[in-house]
C-alpha cells in the first residue's frame, strides 16, 4: 500500500465514555506518515484511553479509528489484535522489553507476533544503526537504562510499523536520559517514514514534535477532565 495514499492515523467524530459518562468527543485529528503528533493535558484528562483508542484496546462508542485506512471497529477483537501487532510499534514507561529474553530475542518475538518471518540480517542491521551489535546476546535486565531505550525503539521499528504509539515514555527519566532517547527516537522516525503518537504531560517535550495538540482543548468535552 501507498504510504503517502492516506494519513497513518485519522480520528473522525470519535466518542467515547465509561459507565454512560462522556469522556472523549473529538471531531478531527489526522497524522500523516512520516509525522509526529505530541498529545499533552493534566492528568485524568484521557490521554491514556485515547491510546487505548488508537491501538483499538478500546472501542469507540461512535465515530472512526482509522489506521492505514482501516477502520479499528470493523474488525473482530482478535483481528484487532493481530492488525495492532502487524501496523503498530508501541513504546510505553516500562519500554515493552521481557527482561529475561535477550534483545535478538525481543525483536524475534515482536516480528513473530506481526506475522513475520525471522530476519536476522535485518534485526542486525537495525541494531547496528542503534549501536546494539555488541548486546544483541546479553538479556535486557543487564543492559543499562540508555542500551535499553535504544532497545525498546527498536523493538518498535523492527516490523516496520506504519505508526508508533508512546505512552510517557520518558516519565521515569532524568533530563540527560530524556534528550538522548527523544533525538534517538526522532532521527529513527524520520529515517523509516513512520508516523508517532506520543503522550506526555511533559511540556519540555514540545520542540521535538510537528504537532502539538492539548487534548482538553482538542476533546468537546473538556468539562470532564
């Protein structure tokens, strides 16, 4: 499929609430590839369940999650799970990784769950770009806190996904930590074509991304946040 044939992500006239309460009504929101889009807003506001959202973990009361030009509600439950494994990289506060697997193995895992072959010369490759050949063997629990970012973009680019989903990925570090996984991640994005979504309530973030969108400000109803 043409990349450049329809946005990576488009939200149209989605609603979504809990328990009959509306949460979320956002008219419009559309990422195209290649594109990074910065979610931000206080705590409680919905950013999570919006995520939820997109990866289809949740679905819309009414309205379109479009990724790729696939609508998330048209497919079963199980479809849904497998078109998240195969369109989807996802990067989240705890990095994703299994800390008792080695990084060859993460990647293997997530190329098996998107229903591809093992490529080895490409696991490598992508490993090399990201300074990872010398702990491609060691298990993800003896990596440093830097080897293990670089891991967990990684594992998120290595089936080559058509969107990249980050949920506070960067909550849990320091200010120098922060700034090598963001420019990592950047030149990553920009170097495979692939549209990222990330969350944060960390506006310090902002010059990184394109996009910058206040979900209370984007969401008609705000009132609930």
């Amino acid at each position: 499929m043409n990349k450049a044939a329809q946005p990576a992500l488009l939200l149209r006239d989605l609603r979504f609430g809990w328990s009959g309460q509306p949460l979320l009504n956002i008219p419009r929101l559309t990422v195209n590839s290649g594109e990074t889009l910065f979610i931000t807003g206080p705590s409680g506001c919905g950013k999570s369940t919006l995520l939820n959202l997109i990866t289809g973990l949740l679905v819309p009361d009414n309205g379109d999650v479009m990724v790729n030009d696939q609508s998330l509600s048209a497919l079963t439950s199980s479809a849904r799970d497998r078109f998240r494994g195969r369109e989807m990289g996802v990067i989240s506060q705890t990095l994703n990784l299994l800390p008792y697997l080695t990084v060859e193995e993460n990647l293997q895992l997530m190329q098996r769950f998107a229903g591809q072959k093992n490529d080895s010369a490409w696991q490598q490759r992508l490993l090399a770009q990201l300074n990872l050949t010398d702990q491609s063997k060691q298990t993800v629990s003896t990596l440093s806190l830097g080897q293990q970012q670089r891991a967990a973009i990684a594992r998120a680019l290595v089936h080559r996904p058509s969107l990249i989903i980050a949920d506070e990925p960067t909550s849990a570090l320091d200010d120098d930590n922060k700034a090598a996984f963001m420019t990592l991640l950047m030149d990553e994005i920009q170097a495979f074509d692939t549209a990222l979504v990330m969350v944060s309530h960390d506006r310090s973030l902002d010059g990184y991304f394109q996009q910058i969108v206040d979900l209370p400000g984007l969401n008609r109803e705000a009132e609930a946040c």
